[in-house]
C-alpha cells in the first residue's frame, strides 16, 4: 500500500509524494533529493500529522533545517 506525502514547508513547500508504506505506517522521518539552482541538495522531513482522504492516507510533513544541506541561491540582488 502506498500514502500521500505533503510538504509543508522547506524546499520542497507544496509538492507531494507517493510513498510506500512500511510494515504498514508511515515512515516518521524521510529524506528527499531535489535540485536547487541545478545543484541536488539532500533535504530530510519529520512526520507533523496525518489523515484520511477519501480513503487514502496522506501524511504531511515538515522541514528539518538543521539536519538538511544548506539552501543557498546564487542569484544576486539588484
């Protein structure tokens, strides 16, 4: 079985997940690999809640700052 994961906050604010469900929960801590200005940086998420939609679980998650890679633009200001 699989459940929804939503993103909360962080790098990855507002995106979901499909993910597998282990020994039948969901897992309280993952991490994601995304790219932020071309460079892949490793961002990890803490279970906040769950519920129930329309007979599928979805998890929201929250970002964990001070474990994940630093989130750094190149882009100067004007």
């Amino acid at each position: 079985m699989d459940y929804i994961a939503e993103f909360l906050d962080g790098p990855l604010e507002g995106q979901t997940d499909t993910r597998v469900l282990v020994r039948g929960a969901a897992e309280p801590r993952i991490s994601m690999v995304a790219a932020v200005d071309g460079l892949e940086s490793l961002f990890w998420y803490d279970k906040a809640e769950q519920r129930d939609v329309q007979g599928r679980l979805h998890v929201r998650y929250t970002f964990d700052s001070g474990e994940s890679d630093p989130v750094e633009s190149n882009h100067e200001q004007d």
